[in-house]
C-alpha cells in the first residue's frame, strides 16, 4: 500500500518562502538557502533525510513549484533542474493549462494535470505502485492536500529562523490531528516526521 | 549569569490559544487541554520539561495571562492558579493600571508593573539573582520580547495538531536565529529547545 507522503522545509515561525514570489527568486525576498541548506551544509548529518526526499515511486507539484507563470510563454522551459532532475520518476504538476508531457534525462517526466488535487493523486498512486507518492509542494498545494485529508506522512524539516511574512505552511487548515513518530535535531535543522491521523 | 527562558506550548501550525479568549475561556475557542494536555496526560514521560516550567526565580506574564480585564472590577481576583500558585517565587505582571502586589501562599507574589516589557525584566532579573527568567505567556508578551531580543532560549512544547486561527506565537517577529539545543517526541508532545542567537 503506497504512502503518501510530504517533506518541506519550513521555517520556524511556519513559512515555506518569503513574499513576492518570481521565476527570478523561488523563494521569494528570502535567500534560497535560509530554508533548504540544512540538504547542502550538513549532506553526511542529513543524509537519511536527503535521501527520503527524492525516493518516491511518483510526485506531485504545483505550478509554481515547477516553473513560470505562463508555462506558453517559454515553450522551452523544463523546469528548475536541469536536464537530469533529482526525481528520476514520473512528476505530476498541477496546472491551469494543458501541456504535453516533458521527459527527461534519468527517468524524471513532467505531466501536467488540469483537473484537480484528487486527479493526480490518483494518477500519482497509479504510477508509484507499491513505492510512496510525495506532495512536493509549495506551500498552497500542501495546503490543498492537508485540507482534503490526502497525506499519510509529514516530514517537516524546520530551519532555526523566523522570516515573519510570505507562503505560509498551515494556512487554513484547523483540526489535523498527527502522531509524532521520530524527532531529532541538528544545529541548521530539526526533523520531526508525524503520521497523520485520518480516523 | 542569568538565563532568561520562555517555555511555550504551542499547536504545529504556531497557535497558543484559540480565538474569542475570554475569563471562563482562556484558551478561547479550544479546549484548554488541546495544547498543554501533555503535561497532565504524560507526566512521567514529559517530567524534566514540566519541571522546567515551574524552575525560574522570577516570571513575567501578561494581563490576559493573570486575569480579567480590568482587575479593579474584581478586586478579590488573585489569579487562576488557587491560593498557592505553581511559580514559588516573584511574578511580574505587565499591566496598565497600578494595583498592589498580592502575596499568595507558597512563595509567588504578583507585582504589577506598569512602565513596560523592559522594566518589568529588569525587576525580574533583580528578584531571580543567580535564576533563571521565565516570560510565562502569554503570545503577545511572548512575541514582544521576542522582537525586543531579550530571550535567550525558548523552549517549545509542540502539540501534534493543527488550530487554524487565534493567539499566533511568532507574529511579526522576523530575523531570529536561534540554534536548536535538543529534540525528542513523545505520543503527545515534541519537546525543541533552542538558544536564541544574539550577536
């Protein structure tokens, strides 16, 4: 039975990115790092969490997450990673607009979903087979997930900041009760893995 | 050297309380056991945290956190805790009215301060000597100290379920860095300690 599961990295006061977003700064008027360095500073401390990142059998991701605004304006776009990108496994993005499938070097192919969250759930599991299927983000489409009760597995990885304002993990999304399954801590980041509790 | 901690209970998505607070309801629109339930339901489990809590030589804590409103409409109000109240030692609490200070069984005293956060620390750091300093709660003193940088470890208690709206703790408070100590999770509660960077 496949997992569904989500890895994020948040900051301590619960923000996935800054404000104002643009294909230019991911991440927003924060650095790229503040969030995510603990996978390039500390890769030997960090490595099982590194590792369970990108092991998933199929993916799920947001359009802004996979790239520009308006994916007809950069026909040649393929996203942020490259030729050869780290998910070696179908990815399924959420979009707006139809678009063909974009397969890449390594196994990764981005397929994009015009109707909804549940939709490329069930595309996603379809794909994995017995392997997990990971809501990779951003923060609305995590939103969206937890909200509809979708995800089994929370991995939160919380970098040691505050940022104060932006994309915020949690928005809106009262009354999810999790069971904490392992918790532990390095000096950039505090992993806390929770089960989350459907019944 | 004094330390000046804050020990806080608080929901994932960064709640301390629910909306709509009130006298019969100080946690709001929550069940006041939601988020500090682990230290009755658990008590062996979680005892050097509980210990923690009730281990400083002196506490600040709001007006919300002491009682009601307008403490001269009650003029018997002593608190919630009952005639011997948990702390054993001077409490300050930051008020706008003047009121004089209530002596309670077993060592607490409620000394009201009325020229602000730091006089009221300053009073504290007096009274604890060689003790640590607790900020009691609750989120909007918290959050003030907090941005005002005179907290130097804070120690969340993080209850494993989602609220969706009320008292936020790390409000408007953007740019703390702070090095995370220890972590462990029982069932009910996952314990992070961290030292707030200064320099």
């Amino acid at each position: 039975m496949s997992t569904v599961t989500c890895g994020v990295s948040v900051s301590l006061d619960g923000f996935v990115a800054g404000r104002n977003m643009t294909l230019e700064n991911p991440f927003g008027d924060i650095s790229p790092m503040l969030l995510t360095g603990w996978q390039f500073d500390e890769p030997e401390k960090n490595k099982a969490e590194r590792d369970a990142l990108v092991s998933a059998g199929a993916y799920i991701m947001g359009r802004n997450m996979f790239g520009p605004k308006d994916l007809q304006s950069d026909p040649n776009w393929k996203g942020w990673w490259g030729d050869n990108p780290p998910y070696h496994a179908p990815v399924f993005v959420l979009s707006h607009t139809e678009h063909e499938p974009i397969a890449m070097q390594g196994g990764t192919t981005f397929y994009f979903v015009t109707d909804g969250i549940a939709s490329a759930m069930k595309q996603a599991k379809e794909a994995a087979g017995s392997k997990d299927v990971a809501v990779a983000g951003g923060a609305n489409v995590i939103n969206q997930y937890l909200a509809a009760g979708l995800i089994d597995e929370l991995w939160l990885h919380i970098a040691p900041v505050t940022v104060g304002r932006g994309q915020r993990l949690f928005k809106d999304t009262p009354g999810i009760r999790l069971k904490p399954l392992e918790a532990r801590t390095t000096d950039r980041v505090t992993h806390i893995k929770y089960r989350i509790l459907h019944d």
